[in-house]
C-alpha cells in the first residue's frame, strides 16, 4: 500500500513517525559531517527539501532527540555504526528566518530579533543554578524583540556560550533561509539598513565563535560576500553549479520513477519528465523539484505546482523593467532557445537592477534557469572568461512565464481571448481594437527605458502575441524567430493535425515599427506583408501540405501606441 502524501510537512519527525511519502536524504548527514567544514552555506531554489534537511539534522545531532533512533531505522545513515553512535550528541540551534517579511527595516530587524528571543526562551533552564553570574543573567533578560544592536550581535555567540557550559560541548547552529531578509530589504528599499545588521551577527555567530562546533545556513541565493559575509573566511559556499550535496536536495529520476510505480502512475513517467524534469546541480542532471512530484502523487495531474508556490513579483519585476537586451534574451528563453552570458554567483540585490547579468545569475539560482553548457576561454585581451549557456529549467518554469507576461496586462487583457477568437475568426476589426486598446493603456509600463531602441516596440508586441498564443497550443505549433524560406519569419502557427488532416489554417505574423518614408501604418502593414511574401515565409507550412490559400498572413504595423493590422490574400474563414 502507497504512504500517505503529507502536503506541507517539514518536520523530519512528523514524516517519519506518522509514516507519510518520503525520500531517503540522510547521507546528506555524513557527507556533510565528513567534509569538515566549519560552516557551510547551501544555495538551493525554494520548495527544494532545505527546511526539511535541516530538521532532519537538528533531529539527528541534537541532545534533546537523544534516543529517538527509531526516526532513522532503515535509513541509509543507519547502517553506519559510527553514525548510531553520533545521534543525539550534541547541542543544536535550529533558526529560521523564513517568517522575516516585513515592510520596513524596523520591523524587519523586530522580527529576526523575535526568532532569536524565541531560542532563548526555549533555554530558560540555562536560568536556573549558578551557571550564569549574574551579568549573564541580565544580559539573558536583553534579548527580546526590541533589544539593542550590540545585544543582537552577540546574541547567537553568547547563547551558543552559555549553552557549551552547560553541555560541555560545542554547538551546531543550524540557519534555514537565512537570505529572506536580504530579499525582502531589498524590495522594501531598507538595504543598507539590513546589510548592516546581519553583517554583525553573522559574524559574532559564525566567525569570532569559539563556542561554534559546526553551521549549516541555506537560501535561495548567495548573496554576495561583500555585502554580508566579508568578515566570514571560514564559509563553504555550495551553489547549484556545486558538484557538494549535488542529489541531497530535490529527487533524482531514479528515486521520482520508483515513486510513481509505488502509486500505481508507472504509465505517467513521461508526462512527469516532460513538465518537472531539468534541474542541474553541479553535473547531476536529471534532478525534480520535490514540491512538484508529491503534489502530482497527491493529485496525480500535472501543473504548475512549484512554480505558483509563492510570489514571483521580484522576477517578474527585473524582467519586465529590464533593458531592450533583457526583454530580447528573455523573448529567445521563451521561444525554447539559449542564450549566452556571464554568471556571477554572487548575488548583489541592490545592484539587480543596474548590473548586466544580474538578473541571470538570480534566475539561475532560483531555479528557473538551468546550465546547458559552459565555456572558459581567454579573450584576445588576455582575460579569463566563463560563460554559461542557459535555457529554462522545464515545461512547468515554461507554463510559469508564460502566465506571468500574460498577467503583466491583466487591467487591459482581462478578456484576453478575445484576441485569439478574433484571429481564429480572421476578424480583423476585433484584432485591431483589442491591439489599440492594449497599447494606449499598457504600452508605456514595458517601454525599454528613456531611450529605447526603435525596436523595442517590436519586441514588446511580439512578446505580448506570444503570451495569448499560449491558449492555442492544443491546436497549433507555436514557433518565433525560426528560418523558413529566405529569412527569419516572426510568429507562425503550424495547426496540429488530427486523422492526417489539419482542421486549421496556418497563420504567419510579421511585426514592423513604421519607418520615417512611410506616411501612413497601413504602408507599414503592406511592407510586412511584402515581406512575408519576399521571403517565402511560408515554405515551412507549403512543406507540410497546407496549401496556399490556407495559409494566412498578417502584418503588424506600430508607430508609438498606435496599432494597425493587416491581412494578406488568403481564404477568409467563415
């Protein structure tokens, strides 16, 4: 009989006591604990098993879990007799910062002061007795929400002290999404504040603590060593393109196919692969997200799980206010393409904005991108250079990105079917208001800056066209920016065919901004349609039996907000 699906369950203890659906990651305890490092920071995407791992580390290390062995008969990590012996040996801090999102500084610094007081009043026993003086117990009382810098600083440091004394062992501290606060400062314009803040602590709990046996922090980034970190030359840093715990976080394919033949869905593994199916840690390929596969054993239906867990809003932000090249590179990743750049590792979150690249380095380290090659070379001026080939993750981040342009002109695209019904209809007049009525209220909200490139326009039309596209994907092949003929046609619609036959024209779409020797939008339309012509765009669909007069072609013509489409000869459907 199948386990129970438990949605939502990141207590180590909980799962394996009340025998819910689980995946062995306990050699993530050895591996980690033979590495030897001092402290160890893991930037893995979110949903990604982090939180669950490092309860199931607080579970196994901590003295309050002493004797609790049955959580882990018939593990892996089990079967070491060294490793029996190291359950429930050691004092643990277990910190998370997860519920850190607030919108100002103060009371983001009130809530992580909140999560540290919280540890304190678990160790009040440490009260009792003569193990603190009497300072000490003061100092104890200082830590609430509202305590000063200098007794947040020294709070982990002094905790991890006093509990050392009492124990006569060192301590693990163990930090879950310890990156949240940066993220959220970042949104909320209090970075500098935050950066300021962590720095501090951070380096009090991880670097000038003698009473510190070992530190695990993760998040979703790493956010880079000089805005936090600075202090920090004892800290492992393991990214996605780590080779480190590269199958300990998130489900290879062997462990997501013995999970579908243990619920009877052993027929959908290609469906499974096909959505979830990407993510690339170090050289492991082949690796899901966990949030995906059990939502999909619960409800045993593919969708976008992972993807609509939680707000993409910074993402979408940086894409849709990004640069003329951002909005170009994002329209290839789209269209199932590559694109080439240079990835720094480091996340620098008050420079997203204004770096190049920036934003590819946080798309990867979120999951959304995946590596498909790298290359090192040396460039004709002597310097070293890596870049990094990425393409999105898989159908699902596909699925994500799609909704989200479309949801970019939810107050204009409210009906936005009405688009596509008015193509399949071939109603001209329908296209044209529904266009006009989109580019008057939207069309400023996405231009490329205060200088945009002339064409901007026409990527941010043809990026739009592409996003209503998606609702015909039962019926058409959706392909952009791919050779047909003489040249590169912009959109074309090759309709699917049921029996043999194609119940559906094939449509071109051609995008041109006016240029300065055309008096009017209308000679704009007649130039792409020119241009349809001239190049043979329709080659491709000639090629797959569709005849001429099945073939339809359309000319969008833009100058500013204004909109014009025209048709070409082609057979009008009725």
């Amino acid at each position: 009989m199948a386990r129970t699906v438990g949605i939502g369950n990141q207590d180590f203890e909980v799962i394996r006591s009340r025998g819910y659906f689980y995946i062995d990651k306990t050699d993530f305890i050895r591996e980690w604990w033979e590495s030897g490092d001092s402290v160890t920071l893991i930037a893995r995407p979110r949903r990604f098993g982090k939180t669950l791992n490092m309860s199931m580390l607080e579970k196994f290390f901590d003295l309050k879990h002493a004797g609790k062995s049955a959580l882990f008969q018939g593990l892996s990590i089990w079967q070491r007799e060294e490793y029996r012996a190291l359950q429930g040996t050691y004092p643990v801090l277990f910190l998370s910062f997860a519920v850190v999102k607030e919108n100002t500084f103060t009371e983001a610094r009130k809530s992580m002061c909140r999560v540290i007081e919280e540890q304190y009043n678990k160790h009040d026993y440490l009260l009792e007795g003569n193990l603190l003086n009497d300072k000490e117990k003061a100092y104890y009382g200082e830590v609430r929400a509202e305590m000063s810098d200098s007794t947040a600083a020294a709070s982990l440091r002094s905790l991890s002290d006093f509990l050392s004394r009492y124990y006569g062992k060192k301590v693990i501290v163990l930090l879950d999404e310890y990156d949240t606060p940066m993220q959220e400062a970042f949104e909320g314009g209090y970075w500098e504040e935050m950066v300021a803040f962590v720095k501090s602590l951070f380096n009090a709990a991880f670097k000038t603590n003698p009473y510190l046996e070992r530190a695990v922090m993760t998040g979703i980034t790493r956010v880079s060593k000089e805005s936090i970190f600075s202090d920090l030359n004892n800290l492992q840093v393991v990214t996605t393109t780590s080779e480190k715990y590269a199958d300990c976080f998130g489900f290879t394919e062997e462990e997501v196919f013995n999970a579908l033949d243990e619920y009877g869905l052993g027929n959908r593994k290609d469906q499974v692969k096909n959505w979830y199916d990407g993510f690339t840690f170090g050289k492991k390929s082949d690796i899901y997200n966990p949030w995906s596969i059990i939502n999909f054993l619960d409800h045993r239906r593919v969708g976008a799980y992972w993807a609509n867990t939680s707000s993409n809003g910074l993402v979408g932000k940086l894409v849709r206010e990004g640069s003329a090249d951002v909005k170009k590179a994002f329209e290839c990743l789209l269209r199932g393409e590559t694109i080439q750049v240079e990835i720094d590792e480091q996340i620098v979150y008050n420079q997203l904005s204004t770096k190049k690249n920036a934003i590819w380095s946080l798309l990867l380290a979120g999951g959304y991108l995946k590596v498909k090659a790298f290359h090192s070379h040396t460039t004709k001026y002597g310097e070293w250079k890596e870049d990094y080939e990425l393409e999105l993750t898989n159908f699902e981040v596909r699925v994500m990105f799609r909704n989200m342009v479309r949801d970019w002109f939810d107050s204009a695209a409210s009906d936005y079917n009405d688009f596509v019904k008015a193509l399949l209809l071939d109603d001209l007049k329908a296209m044209n208001i529904y266009m006009n009525r989109v580019a008057a209220e939207m069309f400023s909200s996405f231009d490329a800056g205060t200088k945009p490139s002339e064409k901007a326009p026409e990527r941010f039309y043809h990026g739009f066209v592409l996003g209503l596209m998606v609702e015909l994907a039962d019926k058409y092949v959706i392909m952009s920016n791919r050779e047909s003929g003489f040249g590169r046609y912009d959109v074309m619609l090759e309709p699917r065919q049921k029996t043999g036959i194609s119940e559906n024209d094939g449509i071109i779409i051609e995008f041109k901004v006016q240029d300065e020797d055309e008096k009017e939008l209308s000679d704009t339309v007649q130039s792409a349609l020119k241009q349809i012509d001239e190049k043979n765009y329709q080659a491709n669909l000639a090629a797959k039996g569709i005849p001429g007069e099945r073939i339809r072609k359309y000319g969008f013509a833009f100058c500013g907000k204004r909109v014009l489409i025209g048709a070409g000869a082609h057979k009008t459907v009725n």
